[in-house]
C-alpha cells in the first residue's frame, strides 16, 4: 500500500512538473504598432496614398477603421505579430514600442501583458 500511494505522489509531482514546463514565460518584442495591411508591405506608402493621411498614426489608425487590425511589426527581422489584445494598441498606434507578453507559435500571436513606448 506504501508503494502505491508513493507511486501516486512521484506520479502527482511529475504532473505538477510537466504542467509548469509547458507554461509560456512572458517575454519581450519590439517594433512598431501598425495596421496589419500596411505591414504586409513593411511600410505605410500605399497606406498614406489609400487613405490621404500624412503620419503613422492617422495611417494606422485609417486602416484599422476600415477593417485591418492592429500588429506588432518589428522591421530589421520584417516580422509581422498578430495582437490579442486590439483596445490597448489604439494608443500607440504608428509608435516604436516595447510589448510583453507570451507568443503563440501556432496563431503567430503575442497575448499582451502590456505596451510601453520607445523614446
């Protein structure tokens, strides 16, 4: 019966253990807040001449209107990273950022901890 219940233990504990491993840590990205339209080009020159606007912002913000969503597009890697989180992004649309969160291989997402700018 010992040998049982020590069994179930080392058995729990190894559970508890694997479920910890599996757990993603938060981590760091960088780049700019931008729509996901104008980051499929790396840039916002057809977004500034579609939508009439002159600045980051007002492109980011334009595209996200008319249906694109906001994205994480970090440009020495010309990485595109979906957001889950599209209410905190309007802030700091078209700014260079800093986001920490967990990524998501599978759905190339970041769950957004949190958004800071780069000065």
């Amino acid at each position: 019966m010992k040998k049982v219940a020590m069994t179930l233990c080392m058995l729990a504990a190894c559970a508890v253990w694997a479920g910890a491993q599996t757990h993603a840590r938060a981590r760091r990205f960088s780049g700019q807040i931008m729509d996901s339209q104008c980051a499929t080009q790396g840039n916002h020159n057809a977004g500034f001449k579609m939508t009439g606007t002159h600045t980051r912002k007002d492109c980011t913000l334009a595209c996200v209107k008319a249906g694109g969503q906001f994205v994480l597009y970090n440009a020495r890697t010309k990485t595109t990273y979906k957001l889950d989180n599209q209410d905190e992004p309007r802030a700091y649309a078209g700014d260079n950022v800093r986001v920490l969160g967990t990524y998501d291989p599978a759905t190339q997402t970041i769950h957004v901890e949190k958004i800071s700018r780069v000065r």
